[in-house]
C-alpha cells in the first residue's frame, strides 16, 4: 500500500512539473512570436522617466489604441533614468528591447551603433501627415548624415534666454525687448546688477552634460556648424582654424562671464545650469539660460498670463547668429521587435496631434507638431520664443561616444571659464580627451 501511495505521488509531482514546464515553454513562445494566448498581438511600450508621472499620461493614449486596434494587447512600463544606460543596452543585446522604446541621445547612439534599433527614415518618409508635421529642422537633428533615423522626435527642447520682466523694468529696461546678442545680454546683465543689486545673470559652470550643452549652444552660435562631425568622428575645430579661432573667443567669452564683468551669482562652479532655476524663480537672478524643460518648474507664475513676470528670448547671437543645441528624444523599434508593423502604428497613434500635445503639455516639452502650435496649451507669451528657436538649432553628437565626448568638452570649457588653462589649452585638452578615449 506504502509503495504504492509513494508511485502515485511520484506521478503526481511528474504532471505538476510538466505542466510548470510547459506553462514557461508556452510564455517564452509567445514572447517569441509576439502574441499572447487569447490571440491578440502584445506590444510593450516603454517610457524613460518616473512612472508615477508617465503613467498617468500614456494610460488614456494606449486605452485609446487598443479600442482602434482591438487585436493588439499594449503593455505600458517606465523606466528610470539612472538605470536607463545600462539596462537599454543590456536588453538589446538579449534581444529584449520592448516594441516601441523611448530613448535619449545619450542612449539613442550607442543602442544604434551596435545594430540594435531600425532605422525608421522609410516609414516616416511613406507616413505623408506625419512627415508635413514635424519641421525639417527638427527631423535634422535626428537624423544621421547618411540618412537614417532610429527614433522619431517626440521629446526636443531648445536653449533659450530666460528673463524677469520685473527686474528689467526696476534697472529701466525694456521688458518686451529681451537682448539680441551676446554683448547685449552682457550689457543687460551689468544694468540689472548696478540698478538692483540683483546678479544680472544666473550662470553654472559645473562640468556636466548640461554644462557641455550650454558650451556647444555658444560654438554653434559663434562658427555656425555643429561641434561634432559624425561623417569625420571628430570635432569640428579640430582641423578647421577657423573654427577653433571662434571657439577659444566663446570660450575667452565665458571666462569673462565668470570672472570679470561682476554680473553672476557667486559660486558658480557649484551650479549645474538648470540649478539656476530655483534662484530665477526666486527672484535672486535677473536672466539665465535655459529652456523648455523649466516650464513645468515655473508654471505656478506663467499661469498668471499677462500678469507673470517670466518671459523667454532667443539664445543671444554669437557671431554666426542663435544656434543652440536642441534636445531631441523619441519613439524607437528595435531590430529584433517581431511586430514591426503593429510597432510603427503605435508610433503614429502616440504622434498624433492630441497624443503628442497630451505627452508635450503634461511632461514639459516643446510643441513640435505643426498643428500643435496654435492649441490653447501653448498660447502663453513665454512659448513665442521657445517654439522659435526650433528654426535655428544645432546638433549634439551623432555618436555612441556622446557621453564621454561631452564630458570632455564640459571638463576642458570649465578649466577655461576658471582660468586654470588658456581656451587654447582647453581645447587641446577636449581633442587629446576624446583621441585618446575614442572606441569605433
């Protein structure tokens, strides 16, 4: 009886573990081929960014195409930013990217270089209504020079000059009439500063990325090019006299900035730039450069409308005219998504005009559709110059090495702006940096 009691439950444990097996077997083969048991086709859709805020966005957008697509099933996840770098790449290298990936710059190049993402320059050039909306120049930015795009821009924002009308009207300026250039801006700076006792520019020279950007903004705005040439894989001054002659001017500029006109808080190598924000909400700076990303942090006062004390600029002109560098982030597919074709309509559904403003207005992002421009969520004055400056942008590095590229622009511009090297031992420093760091 004991034996046979025993048999039973050995059989017993058998089923039990077949059956677990074959429960792994069949997930694993749904994930393969793309689809889920009830027979619908599942995508995954990634965010980059805090859940709480994402979610609440992106749960009425994917509601929404799952009743204009009834056979397909959207899984919506977020993902953080700090985890973002090395998660993205370890996913598409199991093959494991989710169908439809937002992704950053930063992350952008080097999940492309390694083969992982599509290129995405076909279906955008076949999808007419999404082609005529968004602008040439913002289609630029994300695009390599042979012509392939691995993400459609979803998320861009541009360096702008960010002012207090209230303060400009106490030092006898014109607050509708914010400076043109940057000899303007430096002029302005120095008036707030004698009629207020208010530093006329907030100013951050901590060696970040958003450091660096600020530092491309002025390279493009003085030479008129990008910094970094994806066709040659290095700067743009590194062999072009011309070039680096204008880049140790901007870089002579920004040490004047920091320590000889008088017109800055102090301690400006503690500051990231968008630190400054808090200080320009608070009255304690009369300018700083910044740009659509500070909305959502100075909403409370914009919301005032006409009675807001906030209004942006144009990023001042050097030489060649206003040429910040523009964010750009979006909607990616990668190589090994089995549902490429459900994956681009996702894409479409989350561009279109009221998903795009929906994601533009409630994260904080530039209006980049040209249907979205004249929607009620973007008439406040303070978006006039932001959405202009979209016209005259540059380009961060197209490479997998942005990183460690603008590290080293961000480390050598500092040690020019403190004076610790000449801008022409700063701008050895950034070559020898990145020839010696470079990996193809």
């Amino acid at each position: 009886m004991k034996k046979r009691i025993l048999a039973l439950l050995v059989c017993a444990a058998m089923v039990i573990s077949m059956t677990a097996c074959g429960g792994s077997s069949d997930k694993k083969a749904e994930k393969e081929e793309g689809g889920s048991k009830d027979g619908k086709t599942e995508l995954t859709l990634l965010r980059l960014g805090d859940l709480t805020k994402a979610e609440p966005i992106f749960k009425p957008i994917v509601e929404s195409f799952e009743q204009e697509n009834p056979g397909v099933k959207v899984n919506f996840e977020a993902m953080a930013w700090a985890e973002a770098t090395t998660k993205l790449k370890l996913l598409g290298a199991q093959g494991d990217l989710p169908d439809v990936t937002f992704t950053n710059i930063a992350n952008g190049w080097d999940l492309a270089s390694e083969g992982y993402l599509m290129d995405l320059s076909d279906m955008l050039a076949s999808d007419e209504t999404m082609s005529a909306e968004l602008p040439q120049s913002v289609i630029d930015i994300a695009t390599t020079e042979d012509g392939k795009m691995y993400w459609v821009p979803a998320a861009t924002g541009a360096f702008g000059l960010w002012y207090n009308k209230d303060l400009y009207k106490q030092a006898g300026l014109d607050p509708e009439t914010p400076p043109k250039t940057v000899e303007d801006m430096v002029s302005y700076a120095k008036t707030i500063t004698e009629k207020t006792g208010v530093p006329g520019l907030g100013w951050g020279i901590s060696a970040t990325e958003d450091f660096a950007n600020v530092v491309e903004s002025f390279y493009s705005s003085y030479t008129g090019t990008d910094i970094w040439s994806d066709k040659d894989k290095c700067f743009t001054f590194e062999k072009d006299d011309k070039n680096r002659k204008l880049f140790a001017e901007a870089l002579d500029e920004l040490a004047a900035i920091t320590n000889d006109y008088g017109i800055t808080q102090a301690n400006v190598i503690e500051y990231n730039p968008y630190a400054i924000r808090t200080l320009f909400r608070d009255g304690e700076v009369g300018m700083y450069l910044d740009g659509v990303w500070a909305v959502k942090e100075l909403l409370d006062e914009l919301n005032k409308g006409e009675e807001s004390k906030f209004n942006t600029g144009l990023f001042p002109e050097g030489p060649a005219g206003s040429h910040p560098i523009m964010g750009c982030d979006g909607w990616a597919i990668p190589e090994a998504c089995k549902n490429k074709d459900e994956a681009w309509k996702l894409i479409q559904h989350l561009m279109s005009s009221d998903n795009q403003t929906r994601h533009a207005s409630q994260w904080g992002l530039l209006p980049i559709l040209e249907s979205e421009k004249g929607k009620e969520e973007f008439s406040g004055e303070y978006w006039n110059a932001l959405v202009e400056q979209e016209q005259t942008v540059a380009s961060r590095p197209k490479d997998k090495n942005v990183a460690m590229i603008e590290q080293a622009v961000a480390d050598g511009a500092q040690a020019a702006a403190t004076r610790k090297m000449s801008a022409n031992e700063a701008i050895d420093y950034m070559i020898e940096t990145v020839n010696s760091n470079y990996s193809d």
